[in-house]
C-alpha cells in the first residue's frame, strides 16, 4: 500500500475535525431543544479548540490551492459532503440561538415594561398644595441572563 499523498492526510484530517465539530454541533442543539443552554459550556469550550485547529489546516488550503486539486477523488467528495451537512447544522443551531437571543429579549423588554408601569410618577399636587411624598427609595429592577 503506498503512502498517503499530503492532500489526502490534509483532506482526511478535515474531514475528521468537521466531523467532530458537526457533532458537537449537534450536541448544542439537543442541549438548546431540551432547554439546558447551560450544559453547553464544555461543548463550546471543546468547539473553540477544534475550530482552531481546523483553522490551521485549512490555512495549508488556503496557502496552496492546488493542494485539493491532487487529493484523491473519493476524499474531495467526502470532504464536500461532510462539509456540506456540517453547515446545515451549523445553520440550524444559528437559527435556535436567534429564537434563544429574541425569546431572551423579549423576556427583558417585557420586565422592563411593567417595572416601568408599576412605578408611577406622582402627578399634581396633594391637598396642601404639596408634591405628593416620594417614595423612600423607588424600586430597582435587573434581568440578567446567562443563557445567551
């Protein structure tokens, strides 16, 4: 068996990353669908990891673009396709973590809101012909969100 041309090693270890990064992928999603946003944390950290390195291999494409061209056929093709399904479900976990993000907003402004209607401003004058007393301290409200 002949050894493996540079393209093909180059081809196979992309393939791998993406493989692993598309299942990581995948694994946020569930997370996001059953609602446990906050388990996603070592997935994220292990995705930054793999990114980097598929960043690196990739800048060896970059650099020289004829290196695809001698990878062997069947490689380029796995190589398209696993490409192809892992931006599929890059582009869904994009489209989740836009309904998180506006779910997340609206939960805010909606808080905001009615803390804002709650706290009524004195209007006019009282029967002595002073401001009403203000309150001793008006109350304060805060969101905070560690899911998005």
């Amino acid at each position: 068996m002949k050894p493996k041309s540079e393209a093909d090693q180059r081809c196979d270890e992309l393939i791998l990353i993406t493989n692993r990064l598309m299942e990581l992928t995948e694994q946020e999603i569930e997370k996001l669908d059953t609602r446990r946003a906050r388990e996603m944390e070592p997935i994220i950290e292990q995705k930054a990891a793999l990114s980097a390195q598929y960043a690196r291999v990739a800048q060896v494409f970059k650099r020289n673009q004829d290196i695809i061209k001698t990878a062997s056929p069947e490689l380029r093709k796995t190589l398209k396709e696993t490409t192809k399904r892992f931006q599929a479900a890059l582009d869904d976990l994009t489209g989740k973590l836009e309904r998180v993000r506006q779910v997340s907003e609206g939960l805010v402004r909606a808080i905001a809101t009615d803390a804002a209607q709650r706290r009524a401003t004195p209007v006019g004058y009282g029967k002595t012909a002073a401001p009403p007393a203000p309150l001793s301290q008006p109350p304060m409200y805060l969101a905070f969100n560690r899911v998005v």
